[in-house]
C-alpha cells in the first residue's frame, strides 16, 4: 500500500485546478449545463438512496476523485479494515470500526480472536452507566444525582457555567 501523502500526488493538484474552475458556479448553472445531472449523479443501494448532483462536482472530478482513491489504494484499506488487519499505524492495532457496528451475533477476527463480544459488553456497560446518569440513578461523589446534566434538542450535554440552561 502506498503511503504518499494525498496533498503530495500529481492527482491532487488536478483536484485543486478542477475545484477552482467549479467553485464559483451555482447550481443553477451546473444543471444548466447538464440537464441529465440530477439523474446520472445519483445512486441507491441497500435502501440508502444518495444524491450528490447538488455538490460542485462534475465528471472530471468524479474521475479525478476515483484516480486518487484508486491511487491511494483505497479498497485494500476498506478489506484490510474489515478483515481485522491492523491499519491503525500509530497504535499497531486493528481499527475495529466493523466490530464497533457490527450485530452481537456477527464475528470480526483480531489475531484469532471475535472481538464482536468484548465490543458488545463495553457498549452494553456505555448504555447503563448512560442511563443511571440520566435517570439520577448514578450518584456523585457526595451522594447525588447529577443534575448539571441536561436534555436538549435530543443530546445530554453538561451545560458551562453561565449557559442558563
């Protein structure tokens, strides 16, 4: 696998000529240009449906953007990743995404081992110590709930002094 920075690679500097050229076109004008854009630059798979015709890209960029990942070897990182190989290079160590997201009764192999249940006991753990802090269940220090945690708009943060929440 190649480790030349993108930032470094001819590809990239195409990348850079393409947006300068684009990015000051509207919308508008992109579909003006290509009446068939709002079909071509769309695509659904597995119930995921994605369009991106309402970006400023264009084929050249698509084909310069599919260049550098195939430069930067990117589908033997996505198998490297999803085989359990260790990819994370600052800390030698498998990335685990896929284990991360993966259901209880899948299996991802890290030196020999399913990962899958270790992951899913640390996730069940997360969701009762979240729930014992949200219910006031969890306790402080001095005995009580913590109440500096807040619900809003969906999301417990822990507000700042002076927030007023």
């Amino acid at each position: 696998m190649s480790h030349t920075p993108l930032t470094q690679r001819p590809v990239w500097t195409e990348l850079k000529s393409l947006y300068a050229n684009l990015k000051d076109d509207t919308l508008r004008q992109l579909f003006a240009a290509d009446p068939q854009r709002g079909e071509r630059m769309t695509l659904e798979a597995c119930g995921v449906y994605l369009d991106y015709s309402k970006h400023r890209i264009d084929a050249s960029s698509l084909s310069a953007l599919f260049r550098l990942a195939a430069g930067c070897d990117l589908q033997q990182h996505i198998e490297a990743m999803f085989t359990g190989q260790k990819i994370n290079t600052t800390e030698q160590r498998a990335v685990l995404h896929t284990a991360l997201r993966a259901p209880a009764s899948a299996t991802v192999m890290v030196d020999g081992e399913n990962v899958v249940p270790l992951v899913h006991h640390v996730l069940a753990r997360m969701s009762a110590f979240s729930d014992q802090v949200r219910s006031g269940a969890w306790k402080g220090a001095h005995g009580q709930a913590h109440p500096q945690y807040r619900q809003y708009r969906h999301r417990w943060i822990r507000p700042r002094p002076g927030d007023g929440l």
